[in-house]
C-alpha cells in the first residue's frame, strides 16, 4: 500500500501550510514516523554517520564536513524507489559557495539506503509532502547524510553557504545525533529577510520541516566543548522536487 493512503500528523501539515515551517521535537517526531514504519534499527542508522566520506567539493577549502548521497523518486499515488546513483546540483542563485556544478559523493550504503528508520521516514515525507501539494504527479527526492565536525581551533559550518534557499519544493532536517558541541541554532526567514522562527535540533528526531519555496534557513557554526574529545553535529536532510528525474549522467 502507498505511504499516500496514511493520513500524516495534521499539526504539522497546518504548520508547513500556515508558517512554510515547523519545528518538531522527538517526542512528537517519533510517533508520526512511526505511523509508517518501524525505528527498531535506529542504532545502527544512526551508526552508520561513523562511515561518511570527506566532502572533496568544499569551495572555501573546508574540511569540516563528511556526507554521502542517495536519489530516490515516487509517483503521487506509488512507492518511493532508489534511483541509480547520481550527481547533486545546485545553481548558483541557490548555493553561491558551492553551485554550478555537478557534485558526485560517495553514495548511501544499499544496507542504509534499505534500512527500516530511513524507508519509514521516506514513507512518512512522501505522505506530507505529497497531501500539501497533491498536484505534483512525480517527486524527485535527494537524501543527504550530512556529519559537520568542529575542532578547538576551528568551528564546523552547517550552512557555509549562508541564509539560503535548496531549490526544491520541501526539506527535513532530521538530527541523528550530535556530540560535545555549542550552538547549530536553526533560523527560518520570510522573503524579506524577516526571522520568522529559532530553535536548536537537540535530541535525536527533533526536525525542520521547510517548505522551500516559501521560506529561506540557516544554521549558526557549531563549536567545540571539549577540546580533547570529538565534536560533531549529524544530520538527515531529505528534500523533495518536483523536478523531472533526468538529465545528469549516471555511474555505478
């Protein structure tokens, strides 16, 4: 059956439909995902952030950030399927630090891209995303695991590229886990720059979701507690597009 024929957690649907965002702590996070799916290998999920590869594409030279990348697609009344293995592209009016280009990164492991934690969660999006926009007839959908490092001498950026708009329709930002470190304070803005809403991601399941095509975001540096253990903020960010899926190359 269609994740399309469950009905997603009606607060949040009115949220992204009024505001173009909500902020939704784990308690309340867990069991709408749960509607969908089990979260019974979250641990070793969760884990898997401990395999991400350095991210090569970095305009401003910085090696604070690890990621690996998966494409899924799903009709609006059909299942969300993995898509062969592609490139990310941004343009530069959407990412100025580092658009323009076709990034490849190391993909999703298949056991990861297959886990229960991540189908349940694409399910849940699917059904949100796809009853707030129930026009759109196919979706695009790009999974990021994104691990932003700090160190005692050098901050870790979220959003290096700054306050900023992805260029899809809607985003969740799922924090996973985070580690010895300050701030990673989210901040969503109207079009005219105004704050609309803060919050900081602090448990694992705490989320934003973001109707991209209404509102812009950004996340402040993350520092370093203690400076003798690691420091890291873990994060899935899951967006959806209406964008057709073709166009870039393909490799294994």
């Amino acid at each position: 059956m269609s994740s399309v024929a469950f009905v997603p957690d009606q607060t949040m649907q009115a949220s992204l439909a009024r505001e173009g965002y909500a902020f939704v702590q784990a308690n309340a996070m867990r069991p709408a995902f749960e509607t969908f799916g089990a979260l019974d290998d979250w641990g070793e999920f969760a884990g898997s952030w401990d395999d991400l590869e350095l991210d090569s594409h970095m305009a401003d030279g910085g090696r604070y950030r690890r990621r690996r990348h998966a494409v899924y697609s799903a009709g609006r009344d059909t299942a969300v399927s993995r898509e062969a293995h592609q490139p990310h592209f941004q343009a530069l009016d959407y990412n100025p630090l580092n658009g323009g280009v076709a990034r490849w990164f190391a993909p999703v492991a298949p056991a990861v891209g297959d886990s229960r934690s991540l189908r349940t969660i694409l399910e849940f999006t699917h059904a949100l995303f796809a009853r707030l926009s129930p026009s759109i007839e196919r979706w695009k959908i790009e999974v990021h695991q994104f691990r932003i490092e700090a160190r005692v001498d050098a901050v870790g950026l979220p959003t290096p590229e700054g306050l900023h708009r992805d260029g899809v329709d809607y985003v969740l930002v799922l924090l996973v886990n985070r580690s010895n470190i300050a701030s990673g304070t989210t901040s969503i803005h109207a079009p005219d720059g105004r704050e609309l809403g803060r919050f900081t991601l602090t448990e694992p399941l705490d989320a934003a979701l973001v109707d991209d095509s209404r509102v812009s975001h950004g996340v402040t540096p993350v520092e370093a507690i203690d400076p003798a253990s690691p420091a890291y903020r873990d994060v899935l960010v899951v967006t959806f597009s209406r964008a057709a899926l073709s166009g870039p190359p393909t490799r294994g």
